[in-house]
C-alpha cells in the first residue's frame, strides 16, 4: 500500500501493487479454480477493502486495485456459483494492525496519516474470525461481502 498522490508519478510503486493486489488474485485463482470446478464445490475467499468504495488522500491507485478485486469476486461468483456451487466471498476489512502503512514513500501521506495511526485497527485475528464465519455457513449460503471495520474507523 504505498500510497502517494497520482502528481508525484510514483509509477513504480503502481506497478507493484497492481502486480500484488489484482495479478496475485487473478494468478491464485487460476491455480485453484480448476480443482474447485472438477470437485463441485468448496470457497473462494478474496480480500479487498473498504478502500474499494471508500477513497482515502493518496490511495487512488490502491483503492482501484482494492476495487478491482472486489467486482472480479463477483464477477467469478456470478459466473461460477450457479454453475459449480463454489462459493465465493470478499472480504472488506477497514485498518488492520500491519506493516502496509510502512510501504508508504511518500513523506506527505505520512503526515497526513498520523492521525489513523493512534486509532485501533483490526487485528489478524478479526480478519480470520470473518474468514470462519463465512466459511460455516451452510453450503446453500454465499456470503458475498464482509465489511469490517474498527469501531473508531469513520
């Protein structure tokens, strides 16, 4: 998530996170998708972010991506439910406790993220809990989004 305003041509670092966030779930899908096919079921667990409709300074390239791979989960889930009874969900989380806010170069995204510092993210843990619940669900329910945030998040 190095987040930098669209004028300071950070193209590197927009090519980084296209690779990571949209080719790394297009490529993890096509390693997976076949067995799911040839096995009739199972779960597609995608994880996007509240970045996909929400956009925040300096994330018009992140949020893109993260939106990305929202419409693409549904996309797949549209296409492939019905046909396969593969589930298929994305996950939204709001700020998590992680290292993404240190991949950030640009200095004056950095001050002006001082702020959502101090807040309490989400914590691993909350994240996999989502991830549980959406997969004991029965297997005629498909949980199709999951938006989690934490409390102090506006």
């Amino acid at each position: 998530m190095p987040l930098s305003y669209i004028e300071k041509f950070k193209t590197d670092e927009w090519e980084t996170m296209v690779d990571v966030n949209i080719k790394g779930v297009l490529n993890g899908i096509a390693a997976v998708l076949p067995t799911l096919i040839e096995n009739k079921g199972g779960n597609i667990i995608n994880i996007s972010s509240t970045a996909a409709y929400n956009y925040f300074p300096g994330g018009a390239v992140y949020c893109a991506t993260k939106s990305a791979v929202k419409m693409f989960s549904e996309g797949l889930r549209k296409e492939i439910t019905p046909k396969y009874g593969i589930n298929v969900t994305s996950i939204e989380p709001g700020s998590v406790n992680t290292d993404l806010l240190s991949t950030i170069t640009d200095e004056d995204i950095k001050e002006e993220l001082k702020e959502m510092k101090e807040m309490t993210s989400l914590e691993a843990e909350d994240i996999a809990d989502a991830i549980f619940y959406t997969l004991t669900q029965p297997e005629r329910v498909n949980v199709n989004d999951v938006h989690i945030l934490p409390s102090e998040q506006k």
